[in-house]
C-alpha cells in the first residue's frame, strides 16, 4: 500500500470515504515510512500505537457511515508540532528542562484536530522552544531536510518548525501543526518544498501552546499543497474564550471558497524586499528570478501589479530581536525546577542555587542567549532605550502594511533571501537570525502569510514565495498562493 503515501489529504480523504482503503492501512503506510526515514530524525516522540488506535476509531465511522462528511479530518495521519501539549504525551519543547513533562490537558489546537477526527502519527522536532533557524538548536538532534545538496550532503530543513516541515516533505504525513513567531512555518516551508501558512494572530487559539514570544506566536499547518493547507487551517481555527489574544470572529470556509482566479486583484510588490541578507546587497540572482517569475505568472492570471513601498522593513528585524527575547526572558521564568520538568540532581546550597542549576542544565545555548539578551533590555535602565523604542518600530511597520493594504490585496516577496544550507554550515548568529528577514515583518504586524513552493534552484533545491494578507484575509492568500501554485506545477519529490 505504499502508494497510499503520494496521495493528497483530500485524495486520501476521497478514498477512505468511498471505502477504498481504511484509515489503518492508510495509517500503517505512514507508519512504515516514518520507520524508513529515522535517519532524518524528524520525531521527538513518535505515536504510533496512539494512530493505530485513533485510525480504529475513524474505520468504525466510516463502517457506520458517520465518517461521509462528518469530520473534515477522519482517518488522516498528521505530525503535531512538540510545542502543543498533548495530553498523556510527552512534551518537550526540545528542550532538556521539559525532558519529563506529560501534560494532564490537551491544547485547544490539537483538541480541535482530533476533533475534526485527524491520526496523531507523533510529535515532531523542533528548535529548542522554538528558538531557532535551522532547528539545529534541539536537545533532541538536529532535523535533516528530506531534499539533499550536493553530494547528497545534509541540510537543514529551516525552523523553528523544521521537523512539522520535513514529515510533510518528507511524505509521512498528510499534514502538520507548526508554529510560527518570526517565520518559523513560512521559512522551513520554502527550505521543504511545502505550503506553511501561518493565519491571522488571533485566528488560532495558543492556550496548551508552549509559549516563546505571547505576541507574536501563532499556530498554523503544513500541507502539500494549498487545498490541503486550507482544510488544515480551518480544522483547527476559531475563538477560544480560554486564550484572551484569541479574537471571535467567525471560520470562513476557506476550502470551499478557494479559487485560482485571481482576475484584477492588485499585488503589491515592495521595493524594500529586494535588499539581501545583510541589509544592503542585492538579492541573490536565483531569488530574484524566482520573484520575478511569480509576477509574470500573477500577471497572465488577470492580476495587476502595484509597486509599493514599506519604508520601516529594514528596521523590522532588530526590532523583532528585541521584542521576542523579551517576551522569552518572562515566559520562560518559570522552568525553575520547582513544580514541573527537570530538576537538578547535583548537590544544592539554596533555592537560588537550585534555580541557578537547573537552568543551566535546562537550556541549551540559544535559549540562554535570548533570555540574557531579553532580560537586558527589560532591565532598569534599557528598559526605555530598547524595549519601548522597539514596540514604536513595530507600529511603524504595522502602519507601512496598514497603508499599502489601501491599494493593494495582497503582497508578493520572496520567502527567504537563499535556499536550504548545509547542516553545520558556519554562520554567526546574525547571519541566521537574517535567515528570517523576509518573513518577521508580517509576524510584527500580525498579518496572514503564506509561502508556496515554486521552483528548484540549479543545485535542485526548492524555493518558495511568500504571499501577504490583510488581517482576516486568508482568503485572499489562499486564493493567490492557489493561482502560483497553478501555473508553478510543482513537484514535491526530494532527491
């Protein structure tokens, strides 16, 4: 059965209600491949007896009937980001201070997939509390990007949510739960050769979700193409009066109003985005002449193209690495050894020594990094100087959306400024934090962002666009990135 695994979530979907094959064989597919691919250590915790079990539960629907329209998401395997808590099983944040922690709830965002009757096939690898670029940061190993570079050399599948990215990518699941605070769906997306959307802040509800940045992170899905990625979205949106930065407003049906066509719609094309990694060169040739190409493909769908500006892009980023390490310091205060996940075994002297212990064996090097720096600028003193003067940026940036929205639809950008690198590539922390400098602006601004995949570059790898919204506006993104994906006819197959 393993064609089972090349087909999409809606194909599979088809076939299981039409009793083609049931949600167990569909599942033990899955199962076997993600057994063939541990080299690419996309799991922290794999749960496969938990998806054979649930897919029971799905066949019984179907036997019965029940499954024909019932549950938009019944029998279908999917991985589940290590940043949801999942009740009975281990979350970790890939982290070592969360290396014990069996949540005793569900998060509401993985509450609303089993809901919606989806397969848990496991918990996928990630940036250490989503801290990252590359998911090299994990106390769990680092993730490898199914596709591979020259040589057959390991690359990195982007991140934060690199391993939710590479079981798409790498075909053992249908689709994943990501998370995104600067780019961290969008990015490992493009590096994967996969559709990540992160929707509205707000559309998604982050009670149960490990918390990073509480402003800016916000759940969404990987899929392997657009309308799966929508069914995936709508299946787990929606108000939840236990998160109070979740806004009620009603789930469009996203699927059902999903449309290539695209005729007159004006995209926006911001002159800023054309700036490299370091701010100031050009883009890369390969990248420019992957943009200019999803123009010329929204051109001959009927849209118009609008050049805009978005003056305060260039300060976006060092505003984001300000704000987010902030939010970090206070957020991860409490993983102090007293109520849950590690404690240190070492010999104490005081509960300050016990604290000081524990964290230090707790949190890998990124994580200490962001907390030392958010702590700084949070400090007596720096408070002002940085944290405050950073907010203003970032109202500065919401306002460059907010006008440009006045005139266009949708904006269109390169995902990342190059395609996926080698692990162990040297970089400095800047050089990877840049990694993120076409997606952060939109994370600022809370807008809806998408990345398609359009193309390979000359050494096979996969590139993608970035498609941005108005708050609210998925539609609109979807639809876009449905026309590019159109006339892209993109393959997901890696080398």
């Amino acid at each position: 059965m393993s064609s089972l695994i090349e087909l999409s979530l809606k194909e599979a979907k088809s076939g299981l209600e039409n009793k083609d094959f049931t949600a167990l064989e569909l599942t033990d597919s899955y199962i076997k491949n993600c057994e063939d691919s541990k080299s690419l250590n996309i799991f922290i915790t794999e749960t496969f007896d938990l998806a054979r079990e649930q897919a029971k539960e799905s066949d019984k629907k179907y036997q019965s009937g029940q499954g024909n329209n019932a549950r938009a998401l019944e029998g279908i395997p999917v991985g589940v980001k290590d940043l949801f808590c999942t009740k009975g099983v281990l979350t970790t944040a890939a982290s070592n201070i969360l290396n014990n922690f069996v949540p005793e709830y569900e998060s509401t965002v993985t509450s609303k997939l089993f809901a919606n009757g989806a397969v848990m096939i496991g918990k996928t690898n990630l940036d250490e509390f989503a801290m990252g670029s590359a998911n090299i940061t994990s106390h769990y190993g680092n993730v490898i990007n199914p596709w591979k570079g020259e040589e057959g050399a390991d690359l990195v599948p982007g991140g934060s949510s690199g391993g939710s990215a590479a079981v798409v990518a790498a075909k053992c699941s249908l689709g994943s739960l990501g998370t995104d605070t600067g780019g961290s769906i969008r990015q490992p997306a493009a590096f994967t050769g996969t559709v990540g959307i992160k929707p509205t802040y707000g559309r998604c509800s982050r009670w149960g979700t490990v918390a990073f940045a509480s402003s800016l992170d916000q759940a969404g899905v990987f899929a392997r193409n657009v309308t799966d990625a929508s069914l995936l979205l709508q299946s787990i949106s929606g108000y939840d009066e236990k998160d109070s930065t979740s806004v009620n407003k009603e789930v469009p049906d996203w699927c059902a109003n999903l449309s290539s066509d695209i005729k007159g719609m004006k995209i926006g094309i911001p002159k800023e985005y054309r700036q490299g990694k370091d701010g100031g060169d050009d883009l890369p040739e390969e990248i420019i002449k992957v943009w200019e190409q999803g123009i010329e493909w929204l051109k001959d769908a009927g849209a118009e193209i609008v050049d805009i500006s978005l003056p305060n892009t260039k300060y976006a980023l060092p505003a984001y690495y300000i704000i987010a390490p902030a939010e970090a310091s206070s957020n991860l205060s409490r993983y102090d050894g007293v109520r849950f996940g590690h404690r240190t075994k070492e010999d104490i002297s005081s509960l300050d020594d016990m604290y000081e212990k524990t964290r230090a064996e707790g949190f890998g090097t990124e994580v200490k990094r962001r907390i030392m720096i958010g702590t700084y600028v949070l400090s007596h003193g720096y408070y002002d100087a940085y944290y405050i003067k950073a907010q203003k940026v970032r109202t500065l940036v919401a306002n460059d959306f907010r006008n440009a929205f006045k005139d266009v639809d949708a904006i269109l950008t390169p995902t990342t400024p190059s395609a996926a690198f080698k692990v162990g590539a040297k970089m400095s922390n800047v050089e990877m934090y840049m990694n993120d400098v076409f997606t952060v602006p939109a994370s600022l601004a809370g807008l809806p962002g998408i990345s398609v995949p359009t193309s390979l570059n000359k050494d096979g790898l996969p590139l993608g666009l970035q498609i941005l919204g108005k708050p609210w506006d998925e539609q609109t993104i979807l639809n876009v990135g449905s026309a590019i994906e159109k006339a892209a006819c993109f393959e997901l197959s890696p080398k």
